[in-house]
C-alpha cells in the first residue's frame, strides 16, 4: 500500500485488468482522481459522458466511468463508503482566490497542481485535466440545484476499487481543500493490483 502525505498528488499508469484501490485510512478524506488513454492523451475521463449514461449523478460499486468518446475507462468493483462527487473540478489556487477570499492571494495546495505535477511525466499539459473524479466527496444538491459540500461520510479503512478497462495515465491526490475535508486534511492510500 502507497501513502499519499496530506495535500499532494501523484502519477501513475494502469494497464487494462489492473485494478486500483484508494483507502481512506483516517477517515473524512477526499481523493481526486482523473485518467487519460495511455494511448492518446485527447482521450479522457468524462464527468459529463458518465453522468448520462449513469442516468446519475452519483456512482458506485458495478458502475462503469466512461471517456469523453463513450469509451468504458474503470469499472468500479467495490465500494465501501457510496458517496462520492462526479460534479465539481479539482481545486486550485483560483479556487482558494475566488471561494475563499479571506485566503486570497495567499499560496495553497491544491488538487489541480498535484494532478498537473503527477501526471506531467507523461506530457499532460494542465488545460487538459478537467472535472475529476472526488472520491469520498460528499456534495449534495437541494431542491433549488444549490450544491453543498459535506464532510464526507467515509469512515477509517473506507476504500473504493477500480478495475481499468484500457490501458491509462492516472492522476490521484489527498485532496487539500480544508472545506471538503471536514476543516483537517489527512492522508489517502492507494494500491495498483
């Protein structure tokens, strides 16, 4: 098992049949997740092709996430937790600029720079990386379409397994947006199979 420290990222690749396991060993911690072909980096995972075809907005175990060309990229295997996000782009310095203006201007950790730093070695430019995939995120909506984010429901030991459908570059943090973290960043595990 891999250890992701509080607030940084990493790159990896994952063959087709592989599996990836991401545990939340704390508990209350978000995980950013986001997948390019290892073939063809115009080929990604789609936030908006997975909803659809989802008829959802929220995925779990025996769902199918699919690329921006309706391609199955991860099949999710198991799912201990049940809540995760599929609406909201990782977090950046403009996020922490805009949402949290008592902070701004002030450098912060963010999602979107440990995405950028862990998938570069694979010549991913960062205007490439788009809405991910934030396991254990719990966003909810209102009747009125408002989004409100929750600590996540995830307990100590939660985890969520992938299996890879095609061969891919995977970006993976410890997300590092406090408010989404119930106010304390933590750590993420993760495991390639």
């Amino acid at each position: 098992m891999n250890r992701l420290e509080p607030q940084t990222g990493t790159g990896f690749a994952l063959s087709a049949g592989q599996t990836l396991t991401v545990v939340d060993p704390t508990g209350g911690q978000v995980s950013d997740l986001f997948a390019f072909a290892a073939d063809d980096h115009g080929e990604w995972l789609s936030s908006g092709r997975t909803i659809d075809y989802r008829n959802g907005i929220y995925v779990g175990a025996g769902d199918t996430l699919y690329s921006n060309r309706s391609r199955p990229m991860l099949t999710i295997t198991e799912d201990t937790c049940g809540r995760h996000d599929f609406l909201l782009t990782p977090c950046s310095q403009q996020t922490f600029d805009l949402l949290y203006p008592d902070l701004f201007g002030a450098p912060h950790p963010s999602c979107f720079d440990n995405l950028c730093g862990g998938l570069a070695q694979y010549g991913v430019e960062p205007d490439q990386i788009s809405t991910t995939l934030n396991i254990f995120m719990n966003v909810w909506t209102d009747r009125t379409g408002e989004l409100h984010i929750d600590p996540p429901t995830s307990v100590a030991g939660d985890r969520i397994t992938f299996r890879a459908e095609i061969d891919l570059h995977v970006g993976l943090t410890a997300c590092s947006a406090e408010k989404s973290n119930g106010g304390v960043c933590k750590p993420i595990d993760y495991a390639v199979g």
